[in-house]
C-alpha cells in the first residue's frame, strides 16, 4: 500500500441465493480491522462487479456463495475481469459453502484464494494484507 491509502475490499453476491449474513459479518469484520469495504450486495452481475471493480480502485474482490452456482459465476467473473483488463493487481477471494471437491477447479479459474466456513477472521484479514497489491 502507498500512503495513507486504506485496503480496499469489493464485497458481492453474483448468485442467486439470498442468504448473506455471512459476507455481511465479513465485511464488518474487515472495516473493523482498518479496511475500507464496499459491499455491493446480492444479486450483482459479474458485469456489474468488474464495473465496480474499475469505479471503486478496489484492491481485492471477495465474492461469496452458498446455492451451488460458484464455478459457473468464477469463470464468468474471470473472463469480465480479463475483458476490462483486470489482471493479478486485484487479489480475488471466494468463501462460503463450497464442496472441498471444487476448492482446486476455483483455484484452476483463477481465484487467489478459497474461504470455507469456520475460517479464522485474522486468516481472511492476513490474506487480504499480503495480497492487496497497491
């Protein structure tokens, strides 16, 4: 990070489902550690999250999913971030509930890292300031 500026974590749901209690205790979680979130909400579009991506100057992506349609929405979030030009400079995370069996096809699409439930807050927090690249 240079200067003063504050890690910035884009947080959002491209699923279908609507349980987000848990991104939005994560995303409590990380402002109380010193970052700035911005939490996009349920129902976005992988369009919609990468345009954020780009009007936000976000440093990372989290993306969280519980009904089963985190492959799919990877893929799809990868090929918008490749498109706008959006390369290894934004660290992107998944979490949520996720078969252990799908955790390395997340990783062969390109996620930098995979949160199952029960993950230690100050592991999400270290990741993300490793990994936070400006």
């Amino acid at each position: 990070m240079n200067g003063n500026r504050k890690i910035k974590v884009l947080l959002a749901k491209t699923s279908l489902d609507g349980h987000n209690r848990g991104i939005k205790v994560i995303s409590k979680w990380l402002m109380e550690s010193g970052m700035e979130v911005v939490y996009l909400g349920q129902y976005q579009t992988e369009e919609m999250v990468a345009k954020a991506i780009i009007e936000e100057d976000a440093d990372v992506l989290g993306l969280s999913f519980l009904g089963g349609e985190h492959l799919s929405s990877v893929k799809t979030m990868r090929d918008e971030m490749k498109k706008r030009g959006l390369g290894k400079d934004i660290a992107f995370m998944v979490g949520g509930v996720i078969p252990k069996e799908d955790v390395a096809k997340l990783y062969d699409l390109g996620v930098d890292k995979v949160f199952l439930p029960g993950t230690p807050m100050r592991e999400i927090v270290g990741f993300i300031e490793e990994n936070a690249q400006r």
